[in-house]
C-alpha cells in the first residue's frame, strides 16, 4: 500500500467515523419500538392536547409505543376524567391517570369541550381526587422501567416535572428526582417555547415549573415550539369524516371549531406535533438547532445556541404536508372490540 493511498484511507475511515459518532450521539433521536412512553397534558383550555392524545392512542394501536401513564399538569376540575374519557375510548381504560396536586394552574375550558365529553362518554374517574398525585405516579412508574428507558411526552405546563426534579427519596425509589429522571427517562420532548424568543403560553403559565425544568433536567430535551405548530391547521377532515360516529375525538373539534374564527382552517396543531416527532422521529420532517432554552421570570423564554443538550424543530417539509398527515392519524379511530 502506498503513503498516498494509505492516507487517503486512514481519512476516509476518520470522516466515517466522526459521521456515525455525531449522528448516533445526537441524544435526540426517537427510541425503539415500542417505546416507552408517559404522556403529560394540561387537559383542559387548548383541545390541540385531544388531537395529541389522539395520535398517542394511535401509535399504540399500530405498535410503536406502550402507554405508561397519563399525567394532567392542570387542576382544571375536569382534567383527570376527561384524560379517562379518551384512555376508555380507546380502548386503555387501565392506563394509571395521575394529576398534579398543590398550587397550579386550573383554567378551564371556554367552550366546555371537557364537559360535553364527559357527561357522553364512559369513564371511571369522575374527578381529580379520584386519580393518582402525578409526582408519586411519576415517581412509582419510573422506579420499574429499565434504565435509559422512558421518553416523556409534555404538552402542557412543566409543573409536575418540576415537582419531580424536587422530590426526595420515598419507598419506590431511592434517588431524589433528578438522579431518578436521570437514570430512567431518556428523552423530554416538550410542545413548549417560541423559538428563537417570545412568550409561549406553556412557559409562561408556570414560570417557576419552566425555570427548574430549563435549568436541571438531567437528559435531552427535544422542543417544539410555538412556530412549529401554529402553521398546521387540523379537524376539518376529521369533522367532516361521516364514517366517524359516537367519537368524543370528532365531537371537541365539532364543537369548538366554530367557536373560534381563528380556527376555520383547523385548529392549530402544537401539541400533535410533540407527539408526532416523539414517536416518529424528526429527522424525515424537520431539522432541529440544537442549544439551550433560557426563561426568564415573566415566563418568556429565549434561545442560546451554546447548549448541545436542548434542541428545537425547524421547519423542513411544508407545514401542509404535516398537516396532512396529522389529520389522517386525527382520524383514528379505536381498534375493532377495544372501544367500550
Ligand atoms: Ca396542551
């Protein structure tokens, strides 16, 4: 072999190798299927978190994730029974339903699509008392998963992760919360932020909860943020659907599309685009910038692009492509004999 051959080798394997290394140690990569997953929504104003449960819901029928646990991260007076409206509709009445407990945010929905769905719907529980405090859910669930195991889904306030960072030891686990989060969970995506700075109503909410989050998760987060979400307009076809019937998924967007001028075209999709790069994976969809989301005590946040341990989505496909495809998964529906 000669020098100038052998060189040119020696290059090529380097280059090799530092592709594979960068692109394996990204930390913001979707895990193997099925994936292990614990879903935590603010149940309650926004009804993009009912497209979003609806895709998670979905992607367990086909497979790709196993539901853990459902969390609310709002005290709204119907968030833990309107969560069990759609676990029960689906088909996963069993999936453990935990609330957040002590101060947090409680606003409710203007429409009333929580109401409406559970006076129609079958659920069993019928308030948030009746669930799981969401920190000892979260703290009983992670305990058994193997390490390096679970993502969490977040599309709502960061009030119950927070709570989690803070927890002390207690009888399923040892470690304070952020060694046991450290040890368990693999990945945050989180349906919060504007990027590269503004104010996101999901921050903002809790700015306190944002703060602890930003600056002591121990593992990668993954954002989407405002500006991902408000151009995919979603439920048109959904409501239009006359093959759906007797969905508590069609009635919210049949009943709050109207409401709202804003939402003519479809609601806007924030929370279904969590879900989606979640468990799908981003790469084919969207690029992301990687960094560091800061959040200041008004709840507005902005972007450092120092970090390596936070990322956010930038837009790659057309925003009309993706909202093709998330109203084709809005229009899931449960699998045959599993639906009550
Ligand atoms: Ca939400």
């Amino acid at each position: 072999m000669n020098g100038l051959f052998k060189h040119a080798l020696v290059y090529c394997l380097a280059v090799l190798l530092t592709s594979l290394c960068v692109h394996g140690q990204t930390g913001f990569d979707r895990g193997a299927y099925p994936m292990h997953v614990v879903f935590d929504t603010d149940f309650g104003p926004d009804y993009d978190d009912v497209g979003a449960i609806t895709l998670l819901h979905g992607f367990a029928d086909s497979g790709y994730v196993d539901i853990l646990a459902t969390m609310g991260s709002s005290a709204h007076k119907n968030a833990a029974a309107a969560i069990d409206v759609f676990n029960t509709y689906f088909g996963r009445s069993t999936i453990p339903i935990g609330v957040v407990r002590g101060p947090a945010v409680g606003l409710g929905d203007k429409q009333h699509w929580t109401d409406s769905i559970i006076r129609r719907y079958p659920h069993q529980i019928q308030s948030n008392q009746e669930a799981e405090d969401a920190l000892v859910l979260y703290r009983k669930i992670l305990s058994i998963q193997p390490d390096q195991s679970v993502t969490i889904i977040s599309v709502g306030f960061l009030t119950n992760l927070a709570n989690l960072l803070q927890s002390p030891g207690d009888q399923y686990s040892p470690w304070n919360g952020e060694e046991l989060v450290k040890r368990k969970v693999r990945l945050l995506v989180s349906m919060a932020g504007r990027f590269p700075s503004g104010t996101e109503f999901n921050l903002a909410q809790d700015p306190g909860a944002s703060i602890k989050v930003m600056t002591s998760w121990p593992t990668p987060i993954l954002f989407s943020g405002f500006e991902i979400g408000q151009k995919i307009k979603t439920g048109l076809p959904l409501i239009a659907n006359e093959q759906i019937r007797k969905s508590p998924v069609k009635d919210v967007f049949t009943l709050c599309i109207p409401l709202n001028i804003q939402d003519s075209a479809g609601r806007m999709s924030w929370d279904e685009t969590a879900v989606f790069v979640a468990i799908k994976g981003w790469q084919h969809f969207y690029d992301i910038q990687t960094g560091h989301c800061s959040v200041e005590s008004n709840g507005s946040n902005q972007w450092d692009s120092a970090g390596k341990n936070q990322a956010h989505l930038v837009e790659k496909i057309p925003p009309e492509k993706m909202q093709e495809i998330i109203n084709v998964w809005l229009q899931h529906q449960p699998l045959p004999g599993k639906s009550p």
